[in-house]
C-alpha cells in the first residue's frame, strides 16, 4: 500500500506547480488551467485522506468540487471567448479597461 | 349659510386669486391676469358690504366670529382659527377692500406696459389675502401670520424691480427692519402665554377686566414689546427708515401698503389691544411721544425732499406719527379716524403721483416739474383734493380726524398732553406747508420739464409728426424705447380713465370722507366715535354732559388755531414758491447747516450705519474668518481630506490588473495557512 506521504507531497507539487503558473503566465487560458490544476491537486488530498479514513465524505466532496469545475469552466470559457472578441487579445496585462 | 361662514371667504378669495395667477398668471393674456386679480378683490368687497348690512340692522351683534377646529392644541394652550368681525375690524375690511379694489384698478392701468405684469397682481392679490387675515384674527398669534406675511408681500413688492440695486437693497431694508420689530412683537407673545396662558384676545382682555386691581409691571412690559413690534410695521422712530425707501416699489404699491393699509397694522394693533394699553399709563406715554416726534421729525424732512414720492413717504410716517399720537393719548376711535381718512387721501396722493410721474414718463423729481395744471386736469383737480385734505383745511376729510387728535391730545390727562399738542400743530403747520410746496412745485409756475427733458422731447417731436405721416416710425420708435412705462415717449400725457377713475373715487371720499366724525362742537354727531363705541367703550355719560358746553368752546378755539396753523402752511408756501420764488434757495444757504442736516435726514441711516449696522458687520466677518471658516467649515473638509488620503493608499489595491488580483489571493491564502500552522501548535 502507498503511504498517504506519497499522494499528499504529490498533491503538494501539483497545487505549487498551479499557483506559480496563476501567478506567472499572462494567457487567460493558461491562468484557466492552472486553477483547473490547483483544484485537482485538492481533489487528491481528498481522495487519498477518504481512503486512509474509510470515510466516503472525502470523496463527495471531490464530485462537488468536479460538479463547480465543471460549471466553472463553461462559465469561464464563455467569458474568455467574449473577452477575445471584443479586444482581440487574451494577455491579462491588456484586459484592464476597469483600471483608472 | 350664516354670516360667520362668509367670514372664510373674505381672506380666501384674494388667495384663489393669488393661486390662479401665481401658477397660471405667465400663460394668461394681460386682460385675463386683471381681470382674475378685480374679481377676486371686488368678491371680498361684497362681503364686505354686505356684513354692513348686518351691522347697521337693528339688534346688530357687537361680533360675528367664525371658529375653526383647534390648529394647534397642546396641553393647556389652544389656538384656532378663527376669524372675529367687529366694528374696528369692519372700518379695516373696508379700508383695505375698497381702497384695495381701487387700486388693482389703477394698476391695470398704470402697470399696462411693464414686464411681470402677471407676478404685480398676483403679489397684490397675496398681499390682501395676508392684510385681511391680519384685521379678521381674533387671536394674536394668527394676527402675527397676516402680519409676517404683509411683511413678505411688501418685501416682493418694493422689489419688484428685483434687476435694479436698489429697489432690491429698499426690499432687504424693509425686511431687516420689520424683523426687529416682529422681535418685540414675539416675546410679548411669549410674555402672554406664560401669564395668560392662551393668546386669544377675547379670553386676554376679559381676563385683564376681571382683574382691576392689575397696574403695570407685566402689562408695561408686554405693551412695550407690542410697541417695538407697532413701531416697526407703521415706521415709527427708531424703526421708520424704511418706509422712504419702500417707495422703490411701484407707486400703487405705496398707495396701497406703504400708505393705506399695510403700514396701519401697527395703530390697529395698538388699538384692538387698548384694554391692555389702557392699563399701563407709561406706555401709553411711550407711544404719544414716539409719535408725535415720528410726526414732528417726519415733516421736517418731507420739507426739503425733492422727489416727489419720497415727499409722501415722509408725510405717510409724519401722519402715522399722529395716529400713534391719537393712540397714545387714549383717543383709538380719532387713530381709527384718521386711520379712514388717510386712507382715502393718501392713497389719492400716491396715485396722483403716480400719474404725474406716469404723464411725464418717469420723472419724479421735483425741480423738473412744474406748470403741470393744464397738462393734466384731472389729476391736477384730484390731486388737490389730496393736498387739501391732509393740510387740514375744512371741510376735507383731513381735517376732522387731525384735529380730533390735536384736540384729544389737548385735554388728555397725560401730563405732557398740552406739548403733545403744540408738537401736533407744530406739525400740521409744517405738513401744510410741504404739501403746498409739493402741489406747486409741481402743478404752478414755469414749466421745467421741457427744457430739462429735452432730451425726450426731442423723442417725443418725431412720434407727433410721423403720427400721420408714418405710422411705421411711430412703432419702430416705440419698440426702441422697450415696454417700461418709463419712457412711452408720448409726451406730457393725462392718463387714461382706468387710472383716472380711482383718483375721482378717492378724490369725492378725501372731500367727503371727513363728514362722519364731525365733532358735536361743529354741530356734528362724530358717528365714527359711536360707531366704535362697542369696541372701544364709550366715555362716562355723567362726566360728558358736565364737560360738553365747556368744552365745545375749546374744541373750537382750537379747531380755528389749527385752521390758521394750515393756512399759514399755504401762505408761506405761497410765498416761497409763487410769489419770490427764489426766497426758499436764498434761505436754504443762508441756513446751509440746517438745510443741509433735513436734506440728509438728520444723518439717522449714517448714524445706524456707524452705530448698529458696521459693528454687526465687522463680527460677522471676525466670526466668518475665526469661526466659521476655521472650526465649521474646517471640521468637515479636514475629515474629508483624511478620507479622501486614505482612500488613496487603499486605492492601490484595485488596480483592475488581474494579475496583481492573483497576487493578492495567492498572498491572501498563504495567510491562511499560515496563521492555521501557527494555531495548530
């Protein structure tokens, strides 16, 4: 059996590689997935727990958390695609009409 | 209906009238506004007329009241509306109906060709609205909303001509001042709710007759109070210096508020509150002197003034000195009198005036009139009626009530009665001589205006000529003069009947108007007298009929004293201006001092100036700099600088770039976590 260490350090590495890239890229789309990835590394941390536990509350969670992503992603890809044909670009420095 | 409820309707039509052209006036055609303003005048008149019926039946009532439900009730103090008609109230109904209704009449005339017509009558209307709900009160506290709201109608009416300075300066004046007095008139109002406990006259004056034995004290200081509040409405010294400059507002307005009505509330007042006057002889005392040097003072300047409406304002306070006179010496039915009279001939006075100034396109100066008689008949034969009437020349209507005053004054028991009356004729001398001045100056000798106004003469030559050649020039001229009457262009011109109708009226009622206070000396019955007997009470019967022979004597010896003091008036007059006309410059430089202190009128508003008015300017501007723009208005705008600071550095946050809004989450999480870890050990 895999110790949870294992799965919990792997969650960790996928939740630190998401936020960098939250952080650092510019790309609406690539900002996107990296939450997608952000949440998944939590899906993880979930799962691997309602396994150490024999509790199957951890993994609910995981299908709302899916459920959010899901609607999430309509939502935002909708937005994104909006927001590229007003202003042709989808670099995040540029989308700043709301700034003074 | 009875006649109490048509009681409402004698201050509500003036009202409606108001309201109709107020709101719908600037739409209405010129005709329509007149005829809006008349109808709703002449419907109080009516009433008017017909409550005389009612009083002059057998068994009249001694008052017919009308009682609203409570305005306000608060524990132990009540007021209502409610209006009370009695006999003084009735002469005042009248007075402002008739002479009111006169006068809109004038004003569809005289005021044909200005701007704002509209507004002028629906002010007039308001005007009579608030004078009738002054007279009809029967409590003081709906007393003093006619007499703040006469207040406010004069203050839109003298400025009228809101554009010029002063007209709008005069408007501010006559506020200010009237507010001081309004002062006084509230805490004596004060003082009679905290002794009486309610402000309804009848409930006050039973109470004062219940209790003889009340001298003084507290009813010196509330009459002295109402004195202040009477002395700022009727322009008594110190309060009269703005009535001359009222007369900045058009001339019906003098006629009708600055001189018959509104300026009157102060010696009704007065009146309707003698039983608490009757009681403190000191105050009484008060008022005779203030007026009788109002009078005094009044006439010595009307003496050099050169314009000739402000002439009349210093004859209207001088007069209205003398019905404070009447007041103070315990005569109210010979004030009320002379109240009637000076009605009738003063608004004559002022709207002769008017037409005068009317006939010569706006001249009001004096010195440019002259040899007027022929020019314009009518208002030359009217307006002598006027000058006659308040000279004091029998049988005019002047001289009946001014020499009832005199003679009141001279057998009252105020110890000063006898100087009261020698001031009184001092007076009647001088106002004599000064409307006699006025009416040659203006209607006698060589003509000043054409060679002084050559300039619209030479306007005026072109309209005569082209009025058959070409009517075209004769419009184009016109429209280049603008609509103000101030410059028609027409020339010397009489004035047309609409104007000229009143000045009759006026003119029969200032020969005739005397004839109900014919005094028993001259074979009289002074109907007057008995006729606000119910109101004023009547003398003891015993005590007259002992006094009567003898006195019948007296009040003719000093009937004639007077009549010669008038004729003097008019021989000097006469002699100044007709037969040496330059005697009067020759004395006014031989006595430059004394000319030149009249002529400034004894420097009173310099003196208020350097006395009253730059002192409270100066603390106010210390209080604007220190006080007011440092704590008032430095607490607000502090706060909000340091708002609006810190609002700058939190600005920085929202800095509608997304990724920064990352940083600020990512920043936000990591605290979290943080202070999680640091809890969980």
């Amino acid at each position: 059996m895999v110790p949870i260490a294992y799965y919990l350090v792997l969650a960790a590495i996928l939740f630190s590689v998401g936020a960098a890239a939250f952080l650092i890229k510019r790309n609406v789309i690539t900002i996107f997935m990296s939450i997608e990835l952000m949440l998944n590394a939590v899906n993880l941390t979930f799962v691997a727990f309602a396994h150490m536990w024999h509790q199957v509350s951890g993994q609910i969670f995981v299908f709302f958390v899916m459920v959010v992503a899901a609607a999430e992603a309509a939502v935002g890809l909708a937005i994104i695609i909006a927001i590229f044909r007003t202003r042709q670009t989808l670099n995040v420095d540029q989308i700043n009409l709301m700034k003074s | 209906m009875t006649p109490s409820s048509y009681l409402w309707f004698i201050p509500l039509l003036p009202f409606v009238g108001f309201l109709i052209n107020g709101t719908l006036g600037r739409k209405f055609p010129r005709p329509a506004v007149t005829a809006v303003a008349l109808l709703f005048t002449a419907l109080p008149a009516a009433i008017v007329a017909y409550l005389w019926t009612i009083f002059k039946a057998a068994g009249a009532p001694d008052a017919i009241s009308a009682v609203s439900q409570p305005w306000i009730a608060i524990s132990g103090f009540q007021v209502n509306f409610a209006f009370t008609v009695d006999h003084l109230t009735l002469i005042m109904l009248s007075i402002i109906t008739g002479v009111g209704f006169l006068i809109h009449l004038y004003s569809a005339g005289y005021m044909a060709h200005e701007e704002g017509f509209w507004r002028f009558f629906a002010y007039l209307n308001l005007f009579m609205f608030f004078m009738l709900v002054l007279v009809l009160s029967s409590s003081f506290l709906l007393l003093f909303v006619g007499w703040e709201g006469v207040g406010l109608a004069s203050y839109l009416l003298i400025g009228f001509y809101f554009t010029k300075d002063s007209a709008a300066n005069a408007g501010k004046k006559a506020f200010v001042v009237n507010r001081i007095g309004d002062f006084g008139f509230l805490l004596a109002m004060f003082l009679l709710i905290a002794h009486f406990g309610t402000l309804n006259f009848s409930d006050i004056f039973t109470s004062i007759t219940a209790h003889p034995e009340w001298h003084g004290t507290f009813l010196t200081a509330i009459a002295l109070l109402l004195v202040v509040g009477a002395a700022g409405k009727s322009a008594q010294i110190p309060l009269y210096v703005w009535l001359p400059d009222a007369m900045e507002g058009p001339t019906p307005v003098s006629a009708l508020i600055h001189a018959a009505t509104m300026v009157t509330a102060g010696i009704y007042m007065v009146a309707r509150c003698h039983t608490l006057f009757d009681r403190s002889p000191f105050a009484l005392g008060v008022v005779a002197i203030i007026g009788a040097a109002t009078a005094l003072m009044a006439a010595l300047i009307g003496t050099v003034q050169q314009d000739i409406k402000r002439v009349l304002a210093y004859s209207t306070v001088s007069q209205l000195g003398y019905m404070f006179l009447a007041c103070g010496v315990g005569a109210y039915a010979a004030g009320i009198f002379h109240v009637l009279t000076h009605a009738f001939f003063k608004a004559l006075l002022f709207l002769a005036a008017g037409s005068v100034i009317h006939a010569l396109s706006g001249e009001q100066d004096m010195r440019l009139m002259g040899g007027l008689r022929k020019r314009i008949p009518v208002t030359f034969y009217t307006m002598s009626a006027g000058v006659i009437a308040i000279a004091g020349i029998p049988p005019f209507a002047g001289f009946f009530s001014k020499d009832e005053i005199l003679y009141q004054a001279f057998i009252s028991p105020n110890p000063l009665g006898k100087l009261l009356w020698a001031v009184g004729l001092l007076t009647a001398g001088i106002t004599s001589f000064y409307m006699f001045r006025l009416w040659f100056k203006t209607f006698f000798g060589p003509q000043h205006f054409e060679e002084h106004g050559a300039v619209l003469h030479e306007n005026a030559a072109p309209i005569h000529a082209g009025a058959h050649a070409s009517k075209h020039s004769t419009l184009v001229l016109e429209e280049e003069h603008g609509s103000a009457h101030d410059s028609h262009g027409h020339g010397v011109h009489e004035s047309s009947w609409i104007m000229l109708f009143p000045l009759v009226v006026l003119a029969i009622l200032s020969v005739i108007g005397g004839w109900i206070g014919v005094p028993a000396a001259l074979g009289g019955h002074n109907e007057i007298e008995h006729f606000l007997e119910p109101v004023f009470g009547s003398p003891d019967a015993a005590v007259e009929a002992t006094t009567a022979v003898a006195s019948h004597g007296l009040e003719l010896g000093l009937a004639a004293v007077s009549v010669l003091t008038a004729a003097l008036g008019f021989f000097v007059a006469l002699y100044f201006y007709i037969l040496k006309p330059g005697t009067s410059i020759a004395l006014a430089d031989k006595f430059a001092p004394v000319h030149k202190l009249l002529e400034n009128k004894f420097y009173v508003d310099e003196i208020y100036n350097a006395v009253l008015i730059n002192p409270i300017l100066m603390i106010s501007r210390v209080a604007l700099a220190g006080f007011d723009f440092i704590i008032v208005g430095g607490l607000p705008s502090g706060s909000a600088a340091g708002i609006r600071g810190l609002g700058g550095l939190t600005r920085r946050m929202q800095s509608g770039n997304i990724r920064s809004y990352a940083g600020w989450l990512a920043l936000g999480a990591a605290a979290v976590v943080v202070i999680m870890i640091y809890q969980a050990f």
